[in-house]
C-alpha cells in the first residue's frame, strides 16, 4: 500500500464520501444501544467530522488525567453562533459546510496568505496533546486534542517585528447559523504575540484522533489550556497579526467581566462567582482550580510584572 506523505492528503480525502456513505448505511441497520455515542452523534452530511486525522503524534504536552467521554465534549458546548444552551450547537451546527476553507493570515508580515485546510493539515506534524480546559463558568473537561503550536502557522508568514498582537475572527453566516444569539458577531479574539508564540498555544483540528465535530470548532480552532474557554476561539477564517490589542467578544459584551488577558486565576473571581473551584463534567465534587489552570511552570514567565488583578 503507498504511504502519503502528509503534503499529499487532500483534506477533501480524508473521509472519502464512498467510505462515510457505506459507513452510514452500514449503521442504518444496527440498533442504537450497540453503537458507541461517537457514532449516534455523527451528523448527516457531514463528511468529515468524525473521520480519522493521518499520522497523529503523542505530544510532549499532555496531562495524565481522566479523559472526558467524546459524548461529554461534543454534546455540553459554548458555540453562541448555534445557539446559547450548552445542549444546542450539537444539533443546530449538524449540517454546518466546512468545506471548502480557508484561513487567511494577514497584516504585519512578509508573506501574508491564504492557507486551504489541506495545507493547514499538512503544516506541521499533528500532535495529540491531552489538556485540561477550564470555562469561565466552572465546568472543566480533559480532552485529547489534536493539533499543532500556532506558532508553526505564524512563522510561515513571517511576522514582522512591529506585529505585537494576534487577532483572530470565526466564521459567521447568518443562513447558516439562525440561533445565534448573546453577542456581536463574528466572534473576535486574541493573544498578545509572545502568548500566541507560546508552544502550549495549539492550532486544533480535531480530538480523539479525529476531524472536530461542528460543535467543537470545525475545521479548525485554539486552544490555550491556561486561559478560560472563551480565548479558545472556534471555526477561524483570519488571524491578523496587528501593532495593538485587538478587540475581543467577551471583554466588548461585558468589559466589567471579562478582561483581554483571562487566565485561569482561583485567586481573581468573576464579579457574579466564584473562581476558585470548578466541576470536571461527569463528576459531582468540585475540584480546586489551579493558577493557570495548572500550566504554571510554563506560562507564568509570560506574565512577570504583570498585576494580574488588574489584567485579569
Ligand atoms: N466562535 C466561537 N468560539 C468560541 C465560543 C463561541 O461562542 N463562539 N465559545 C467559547 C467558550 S465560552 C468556550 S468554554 C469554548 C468551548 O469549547 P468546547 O465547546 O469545545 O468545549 O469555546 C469558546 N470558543
Ligand atoms: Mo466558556
């Protein structure tokens, strides 16, 4: 069997629809109690969610902790572009058109571009990093994502030394995504540079080993494992590397509530809650959060000098 090389995978190939097809109608005839809940939630229509990535390797930076159930991460989401209950973008993103895609990286560097999703997949080698992720709502979840540092995609472009921020914007379509609701959008967010250089700073697209689903973010978002859930902006069409602090939706919604910098911090509360404690979904006990949501050792560098009550 001819191997391919990563540069050679289409990302239109990865779940040939022949493949996805007999798949589906292979499942039409089983009962529901023998599929698993990865394949009860896999939605019609969609190619990719749900389909294997190639050549995903374990990272460095993985946390050995309890996973969450893929049926816990993709039915329990924040995705106010399909709705504002946690139980709603796992039906409302189903038919969401990830394909085609691209993400355009642009402003301050050398070599601005379009990147097409088979060339952000063959970017850099994939990784399985397994992180705690921290809402600022005090549920947390353990998820095996899979990706690479932004940092890998940054470079490519070649920042220019004035670029001190990274701006990054979702998707929005209104006929697409009719439930969205609570904010202004598209939804907006950002790092400073060396936050978004930080090799903890993941580019993901997937979890478990496979594509993301809708809900999670497909076909590509962040995640920042030491920031709350908010900065982990999901479904990125442009990153704009720009010479001051972007906006972002959170912090335009609610300035009073959510900073620019929002780091996991036991220490600083939410004006309406405590932060000191949270959940991991599928336990009742609360846990202790941890400063930096327990990535410390490696970020806090980021923040010397910093009052961090202030720059919450
Ligand atoms: N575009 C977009 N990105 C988003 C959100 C959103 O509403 N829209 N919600 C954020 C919040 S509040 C959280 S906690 C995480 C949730 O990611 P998950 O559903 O994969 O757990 O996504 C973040 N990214
Ligand atoms: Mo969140």
């Amino acid at each position: 069997m001819l191997i391919k090389k990563p540069a050679d995978i289409l990302y239109s190939e990865i779940t040939p629809k022949h493949i996805y097809m007999n798949r589906r109608n292979f499942l039409a005839g089983v009962p529901a109690a023998f599929l698993g809940a990865r394949e009860l939630l896999s939605p019609s229509g969609q190619a990719l969610a749900g389909t294997k990535l190639p050549n995903v390797q374990k990272s460095k930076y993985t946390v050995d902790e309890k996973q969450n159930s893929y049926q816990e991460v993709s039915t329990y989401n924040n995705y106010y572009e399909f709705g504002t209950d946690k139980s709603e973008p796992s039906g409302y993103a189903k038919n969401f058109k990830t394909e085609p895609w691209t993400v355009s990286v642009e402003g301050l560097c050398n070599k601005p571009s379009k990147f097409t999703m088979e060339e952000i997949l063959a970017l850099a080698p994939l990784e399985e990093r397994v992180y705690r992720h921290r809402c600022v709502e005090a549920w947390s979840i353990v998820v095996p994502w899979v990706g690479y540092s932004l940092s890998a995609l940054l470079n490519k472009v070649e920042p220019a030394s004035r670029a001190t921020y990274v701006a990054f914007e979702s998707f929005f379509d209104r006929r697409q995504m009719p439930h969205a609701a609570g904010l202004q959008f598209p939804y907006v967010e950002g790092l400073r540079m060396d936050e978004a250089m930080h090799p903890l700073a993941l580019l993901c697209t997937g979890m478990f080993g496979e594509a993301l689903p809708p809900q999670d973010g497909a076909p590509v978002r962040m995640i920042l494992p030491w920031k709350y859930g908010f900065k982990s902006i999901k479904s990125i069409v442009k990153i704009r590397l720009v010479g001051g602090q972007p906006p972002t939706s959170w912090n335009l919604s609610n300035a009073p509530e959510y900073g620019f910098y929002s780091n996991v911090n036991p220490r600083v509360d939410h004006p309406r809650w405590s932060q000191a404690s949270e959940r991991r979904l599928g336990e009742l006990r609360k846990r202790a959060t941890l400063m930096f949501n327990g990535y410390g050792d490696q970020v806090a560098s980021l923040y010397n000098g910093m009052d961090l009550k202030k720059n919450y």
